[in-house]
C-alpha cells in the first residue's frame, strides 16, 4: 500500500529547523498490529511561535526576554494563533471506525487511500485480549472489566473469522487476488466501489492528515483523554511523544496548562473558597449547586476521594 | 432509532419564511432500501440573500430594482458571502460508506449517532440489481456493465448472507438483542465500542447535518455529479429537488451559472476561437496544447463527438 | 444607510422557533454614539440543541428525562457539535477600528458594506468623557485612570475636529455631497476606492454577521471579557442580553460552565490540593512552580487577596 | 517595527526542499511606498503534492509515470486537497485598507501587529500620481480616466496633509515621539487603543500570514483579478511571482486551468453550440438567454468584440 522507500538524504535549508524533529521524518512508528504513525513533513518550531508573537506584540514587548516564559504565558491565555505557525503532515494507517471518530476534527487537511481506485489490501484489526471487555455499566461509552482468557479466546475467534471470511467475499466479488490477478479468467468482477461494502469496519486505511500546533493541541485533549476509545488513544499518545521532541517548550506548557489543567465551574470556585476559608467540605457541594457528579469529579481532581 | 414524532404544529414567527420549504418540514423521503433525507429546520430564502448583497452594494444597487437579475450576477460573479446566510439542516439516515464521503465535506456541522452510547440496528444496504455493475475499465473509480441476472442474485446473496452473518456475531459479542435483552443471562456483552468492528460498511447510520447554502451547492455540484458513486449521488439529487423548493431563484441561476455550466481551460478557449474563425477543427487540439482526454470531453461539451 | 423598514408581520411556520428571540427581530438596539446591533432571522433554540444530542447518544440517554441537566452536561464536557445547530443573523453598524477586531474570529459569514460602492455616510465615534482614560502602565493593552474634564475635553475636540476635517476632504475628493450630489458641475470626483483612504479607523461601518451558537460564545468569552477594549464588549453585552432571551437554558450553564468558571493549572491545582490540606498557603505559590502573575492571579479567584 | 535581522543560514534537513523557493526565504520585496512582501517559512513542493495524490490512488495510479500530467490532471478536475499539503507564511507589510480586503480570505492563519500593545509606526500610503483616477462610471467598484498633472498633485497633497496631521494629533494624544519619548513630561498620554481612532485607513499595519496553496489558489484568482483594487493587486502579483519560483508545475498547471480559463454559463454554452454549427452569431445572444452584459463577456473571450 506504500509506495515510497523513506530515503533519509538531508538537504540544505534557510527555513526554521526543529532539530528534535527531524530524526522522525520518514520513521514508520507501529501502531496496533498494522497501523502506523510516520512524520512525512512538518513546518516551524517553538522559536517560530515566539516570532509570530513578537511581531503583534512589537515594541511591547521589547522587555520580555525569556522565550520561555512568554511561551507560556500565550498558551496560559489562549493567544492561539501563533501556535497556527506550526504545521504537522502524517501518513497515518489506521482501522476504518479510529478513521470514523479522527475526521470528525474538520480543522486538518487529508487524502485517504481510495476504495473506488484501488483494492483493499486484506489487513484488519485484530484487538489483544488485553484489551478485550465487557459494555461498562456506569460509563455508557466505555469498557469495564476484562475477558477472561477462555473468553477472549471464543471473542477474537469470531471477530478474526468474520474478517477473513469478508475479505474472501471482497475478493470474489471483485474476482481479483491481492495483487489484482483474475481468480477467475472467465468472468468480470464487480465494481470496486460496491465489492467493499461488506468489509468490515476493523479493515485498514491509510491517509495523509495535515493539521497546525493549535488544532493538533485540541485533537490531543480530546483523543489522548481517557474517555476516546482506547484504539484512537494509542495514535493520540504516539503523536504526543513526536510533539515532545518537536517544540519541547510548548509540549511543556501544554502539559502545564492544559492537559493537567482543570477547569473549575462557577460552582466549583464557590465552594473551594468556601472550604479554604473552612466553611464548607465536599459534603456540602449540592448546597453550592453541583450535581453529585460534579461533587464526585471535583472531589478526585482535589484528591479528596 | 428515531425517538421523534413529527408533530407538524404551525406557530408565528417574525423570520423570513421559505413558503416551498414549510411543506418539506419532517417531511422523511426516503433513499435508497432503508435511508432517508428530512428537513428539520432552514433559515433564509431568496429574498434573504438579496438583502445581505443589497447592505453590501449600499446605495451602489439602488438601481437595481429586479431581484431575479440581481441574484443572477451574484452566482454568477462567485460572490458567494451572501449564499452564506440561509442555512439548512437535515436528518439523514444511510449506509457508512456514504457517509464516510460525505464528511470529506468540512464546512458543514454535523452529529452522527454513536455506536458507542447504542446498539446500532440490524440495517444494512443491499443494492438493488439494476445498480450492480463491472469494474469500468476506462474509468478507475467507476461502474460498467450491469450484470445478468443470474450474476446480481449471486452477488446479492453473498452481500446479504455476510451482512446477516455479521450481524449475528455483533449481537453474539454484545450479549443483546436488538432491544437490547440480554440473549444469555449468565454473560456479559463485550463494550459496544469494540462489537461494533466487525460490522460491514453497508451498515446504516444516522446524522443530523447543516450546512449553508454556499457550501450545500459546492456539495451538490460535486456529489450530483455523474462522476459520484451513485449511492451518493440519489441523496444529493433528493437533496436538489429540496433546494428548489426552497430558493427557486438561486436554484435556477445555480443549474445555469455551475451545473449546466463548462470551464473552458486556456487551451480550450484557444481552440473555439479558432474554430470560430474557421481556422481550426476538433482535430486540431493537439496543437493547440490539449490532451486526448481534454479534447474528447470538449467535443462532448459542444456536441462535437 | 438602511434600506429596509422593518416590516414585523408575523407569518406561520413548522420550523423550531425560540420565543424569547420573535421579540427581538428587527429591534435596533443602539450602542455607542451611532452604532446598533440588531437580529434579523435565527436557527433553533434549546429544545433543538437537545434534539440533536440526543439523536447521537440514542437509547443510551433514554433515562435522561431532564432537559436542563442534559444541556448543562453537554456545556460542562464541552460536546460542543449541537450548539452549532443554533444560528444568528445580526445586522450590525460599528467603527471599523472595532470590525477589525471582529473580523478575527473567522468562523462567521459576514458581508459588509462595501466604500468601493457606495459613498461611506459622515458617522465617526466619538468616545464619551467617561470612556477617556490614560494609558495602563500594568497592562500593555489597557487604560489607567480617567481623565479630568478638561484634558478629556481637549481630547474630544481634537478627535471631533480631525474627523469632520476628515469627512470634508473626502467630500471634496469624490466631489460629491453626502447624497452623491456633485459639489463643483466641473470637475469629476475621484474613485471612491481611492478618496475613502484618508477617513480615520473610527469611521463607522456596517454588516450581516451570522455565526453560530458555539462559535457565539467563543466570541463572548473573549469580547465581553474584561481584557476586550471597552468598545467592543459594549457590543458583546448586547449581544449576551440578546442570548439570554434566545437560550434561556444554555444561557444559564454558559455563565455557570464558561464565563464563571476558572481554568486551573497543574500548578495551580497542585497548589490547591496543598492548601485545603493545610499545608501551604499563597505565599508558597513560587514552590509550586507558579509565577508572581500567576499567584495574583489565583488568588484574586480565590478571594484571598 | 521588524526585530529580526534576516539570517541567511542554511540548516540540513530531511523535509521535501523546493530549490526555487529556498532563494525567497527573508528577503524582502518592496510593494507600493512602504510595504513589503517576505517569505519566512514554507512546507510542500510540486513532488509533495504528486505523493499526497498517488497515495490516495493508491496502485490505481501506477501506470502513470509523468509528474506534469498527474498535477495537471488534479488542477483540472479541482481534486483540490493534495494542495492542500503546501503550506506558505508570509510577513507582509500593508495599508489597513488592503488589510480590511485581505482578512476576508478567513481559510488563512494571521497575526497582526497590534495597535493596543505598541505605537503604530508614521508610515501612510500615498498613490503614486499613475494611480489616482476618477470614478468609473460603467464599474460601480472601479477606477475611470486618469487625473492630469494639476488635478493629481492636487489630490496628493490633500491626502498627504491630512494624514501626518492624523499622525500629529496620534502624538499629541499618546504624549510620545515615535520612539516613546514623552512630549511633555508633566502629564501622561491616553491609551494607545484610543489613541489610534483618529489614524487614516492608509495607515501601514503588518502581519505574518500563513495559508495552503489550495486556497492561496483561491486568494489569486479574486486578488490578481482586473476587478481588485489595484493596491492589493499588485500584492498579490508579487506573490504569483514567488509561486511561479516555489511549485512551478503547479503555477503552470494554475494559469492554463485556472487563470487563463474561463466559465461558460449553460447558455454561453448552447450559443457557442450554435455558432459552431453555424446557425446563430454574438447577435443572437438574446435569444439564447444572455444578458447583454453576458453577450458583451463572452464576446471578449471569444475575441469577438
């Protein structure tokens, strides 16, 4: 389905170079057993941001000489759109229902492999039994406890013969092998288009996703949050680790001030003033107005339960 | 999976009204063997689009007293903001592989049932025979000759039989009938989120979608299209019928100015004025820097071949 | 500048229609010395937010009987998708010094008046006695203290005089009064994209801006936000006022979940946890990673200094 | 107001390098009086554009080999998203009226010099005598004859006047020289973002502006056009000449397709029919559906009029 043989021959340049980020380009990094991650190109690094800033602050900030600091601070107060300066380009494999939850962020450029011109190569997802478990009951959109190995076993078996049997479907109504040969000399297949219908949603695509620092940020709070499904989780984590070593000064931050960052409800500062001055605990939460809910997600953000 | 019941009551309002479209109101027509299209809400008509060109041109239009003209030259000069103001939001059931080519369009807001909070119903598309086709050997993404029908009900069966077989599994997996009982009381289900990756692509899903009518026509022009794989192409001419009773005016500038209309490249406009002049003939394309294809498609356009 | 009357006739229609907002269509609400803001048409209100949200989650929020609590939890986990189901249409007139904030936020349609067009009427912004004040030395982007009566006086007639003086060069550029009456039978004006040049960034302009609701209160964080310059938070309550009436639901938890609420940093949590533990107070901000502006800040939501 | 000091250093990188574009990078290309255009950054080459499209084709695109027909074939058929995948940042130094023109091209990432934080630099835009013409009478939005000498120099100094007595009342009201420096030392300047009201729209601002090709593609079309206001024309030919140097395949593929073509309506379209078949002349056009307007546009296409 690639292509391209990564060729890893550098040239010279007058652009910004991330140096953390340029050992990545080119790197097929494994993602679920035949998904992949690689940076194909990227745009700007953390002094670029600061360039951007400067220049709409002007002489105003003439004084403000730590990049670090300032860095923080735009992040701190949401001043986004220096962080738009940055762009990532990854080539991305994927199962078709991570693919389905990934383009719901409409903010990003992407080319996906396409079914009608070309068949599908006969890869689908195989979950580990790790991950395997049962509907959870108090979370209506996540997993509770695990399989155990008999049932594990009994699950994957259904889901991997399904599979295979759809692909041996695909390539009957296309009468076409992998490589396109005819199973069949005397027959026509049916159109591409219509012989994938009945693929199964675990099968694998590809895509080229394109999205900037500032919307790459809102993709990362959302998918690598322990509420996305676990599947688009292990591609969100993958892509935090190569934003770390991209602008290691707005990773930091965005660790700082976002992703163990909280945000507190009119409610919520109510009561904690009232508790810091003790005249309140967590117990009295429904008389400032949160649900029992809230009372409990504020409780474990305090550490109090 | 449709919690409402169209109620269908009348109440005043001060907006401007679309009398064409009030008729469409929870109006579900349906596509395809199990999909359809409905009108839950619109704003703007004809009139309102005017109204936003006319605060822009100021005293400038003052003279311009026929609206017909005027919305005309607004299509037809791409001035595209004022298109901007009516918006129309639809419910749309259809199968996943539909959907996964609708959402390459970005401008548009959209929220999808989820096959993670609920069980997805046993509903799945099944072509009907007259659209079943060969791979076209001139045109990689699109439909040959239909097949005997002997072939479709072979076809037919094969989609149907897995289509059947993977539903069985998913309620195997789930532990639930689809009212979501459980079928062995001594089990749990496996999560919802994971069952669900063995479902085909034919699989029916669920979306509210708005979209403005700029884009909606940019949408149109391209999903209307006869290059648009036709299970696409049914919504999007059911969507058209919609649009006329919405914007007469600017559906019928919009089949003059963009569908029924040509873009001739460079070359193209080379060529015809030589062939104006008596100078030159189809067959003179090469020379005039046009390919095979680009000189085939022009003669369709001018009814040459 | 106006060229429509309007009319307030009340027309019947199936569509969703919001109560609290007929009243508003076609009000000119004034702001500023000749500013307004005003709605001309609007999509959905709190019920087809729910709608929406509730076709996503399907069975699985057949429990959730109540309306207000559903819509809080939508606002508090930021599943922001129904929210653009809700659409504005406003007719407003403003200093261009504040359109060129406005146009920053660029997921809105808005067409403007345009001075290639059309002559720009003679209306300029003339900020009133209260509204003059020193530079901030704090705050880069502030204002300090007031001014006295007569330095602020001196401040007016300077603005007033270089305006109007302004407006007459124009006049003499195009040659033509305010109604396009020639001023010289002689003599041709200049282009009106050339003469307009010379007016000073408070002249005033107008547009249609729609936007829809999330996108709504994105702009409302920010421009009725006490860091906004003051002339653009002006129209921002306006418009607020405008949504407490549209939305009188998701008005409520905006206040409760957005403008009330605080975001905490890691810092800042970790600062918290610490003090409701009794083991620190504000005064150790600097060991837990926090910055002097930081602390200030921290404190004054938490009403310690 | 620009900080940096362009470098000129070359790095080695492993990212796609576009030789003509390298040359670009940090120099600065003077527009009218006192603007600029400079490239700081950019991603993406012709053969980036070509692996993003072959990508999507998958094997369906093995058999073509050649480059230009592949990127020729995409711009042709609008299969506009593998340009989406080039990516320039420009700073760009501009009158605020061009800067209000420009803004509206909202699919583009922009930071402005800010006139709250920093004082705006005595810089104006005054036309070069060659510039300045009547009003059109036949185009509302254009440009007529020329001005003589006498009536020119006239103009000139009206506009010149009145904008450094704009810039001598900013002063008087910031209480600052352009470096800073206080007038008077005994009292204190009003706000900058006060300050600022009175300044002519001529006022040079500046931004870094980041947009993909795709739709910088877009921003040429409407912005070199022959209907633009010349002072933003003349930007955005200095920027199709950097194109031209950046993705050269592109920007011939972009002239022949896009600059060079033009749109025949359905009816231009059945008229051209016509008079290829030698039964209809430009005369009939009214019978045909064209407006005389329509007729008059087609005719100079055609090379007729």
């Amino acid at each position: 389905m690639t292509d391209e043989i990564p060729t890893r021959e550098s040239v010279a340049t007058f652009r910004p170079v991330a140096e953390g980020m340029e050992g990545h380009i080119d790197v097929y990094h494994p993602v679920l057993d035949h998904g992949f991650v690689a940076v194909k190109d990227y745009m700007g690094d953390d002094l670029s941001i600061l360039r951007m800033a400067r220049m709409s602050y002007g002489r105003g900030t003439k004084a403000t000489t730590d990049d670090r600091a300032l860095l923080r601070y735009l992040l701190r107060h949401q001043h986004t759109s220096p962080f738009e300066g940055c762009i990532i380009k990854l080539h991305v494999k994927l199962p078709i229902f991570v693919m389905r939850q990934w383009v719901r962020h409409r903010t990003a450029s992407l080319n996906e492999y396409s079914a009608r011109y070309s068949v599908m190569p006969d890869e689908f997802y195989t979950p580990e039994p790790a991950q395997l478990a049962v509907q959870s009951s108090d979370n209506k959109q996540g997993r509770g406890a695990g399989l155990d190995a008999e049932q594990a076993a009994q699950v994957l078996r259904l889901l991997q013969d399904d599979a295979r049997h759809a692909f041996t479907s695909y390539h009957s109504l296309l009468n076409a092998d992998q490589d396109g040969r005819p199973l069949d000399e005397d027959r026509e297949g049916i159109a591409r288009e219509l012989a994938r219908i009945g693929l199964p949603l675990s099968t694998y695509t590809q895509m080229y996703w394109q999205i900037n620092l500032h919307n790459l940020m809102h993709f990362l709070r959302l998918r690598a949050d322990r509420h996305a499904q676990w599947e688009i989780r292990i591609y969100a984590e993958t892509i935090l680790a190569i934003m770390a070593d991209w602008v290691p000064l707005t990773f930091e931050a965005f660790q700082d001030y976002q992703l163990g960052a909280a945000r507190f409800s009119r409610m919520d500062v109510a009561l904690v003033k009232a508790m810091l001055a003790g005249q309140a605990t967590l117990a009295d939460a429904d008389r400032f107005g949160l649900t029992k809910r809230e009372a409990r997600e504020l409780g474990e953000v305090l550490g109090l339960v």
